[in-house]
C-alpha cells in the first residue's frame, strides 16, 4: 500500500510532530536526571542526620575535597533539593503541555492521512 502525497501542511504537520516527540524525550531524560539527584541528596541527608553536631565531612569542590561541618553540608544539600524540586515542577509542566499537544497532533495527522 503506498503512502499518500502529502501536502505542504501535513507536512509542516508531521515536523511539528516530530519535533514535539523530540522535546518531551528530552525533558523525560531532564526529569530523569533530577530525580537521580534528588535522590542522592536524601540519602545523602539521611547519612548526615546520622552523625553528631558539630562532625566534619569532606566535601568535594571540583576536583578537591575540603572538610566542611555536617551540619553546612545538610543545609546546602537541603537548599539544592528545593531548587531541584523547582526546576522539576516546571520541567514536568512543560512536559504534560508538550504531551497534550502531541497527542492532538498525532490524532489530527491519523484522520489527515486516513
């Protein structure tokens, strides 16, 4: 069975569809790659709330490793997480929006080209 001819618009069609496909697998590998972050930073922070007050830990900046307080290095871990948290919110909008359009267009392009 050949394929029909597609016209100018269907075409533009197919490359927005196309392109939509493209973005959500990238945002689900961005999403991705959050939560693997994210939870890092629990375990993380559940191994810090393990030690006492004022225990030292190292930390690695780059390629080196300073000794910071336990204490510090649950803050910042705490501050990095809601700024990942953030971020995944938006990403997860983004991505729910871009899915409910390509479901549209894929619906539209399936009655376009029978």
């Amino acid at each position: 069975m050949a394929l029909p001819e597609l016209s100018p618009a269907q075409q533009e069609q197919l490359v927005r569809f196309r392109t939509l496909e493209q973005n959500i697998q990238n945002l689900r590998i961005q999403l991705n790659e959050i939560e693997r972050a994210l939870s890092e930073i629990e375990v993380t922070k559940k191994e810090l709330l393990n030690l006492e007050g004022d225990t030292e830990v190292w930390k690695a900046v780059g390629g080196v490793m300073f000794p910071k307080k336990a204490q510090d290095v649950l803050k910042e871990l705490t501050e990095k997480g809601e700024l990942l948290e953030i971020q995944k919110k938006g990403l997860s909008s983004q991505e729910k929006q871009n899915v409910e359009r390509f479901e549209e267009l894929q619906k539209k392009l399936s009655q376009d080209l029978g």
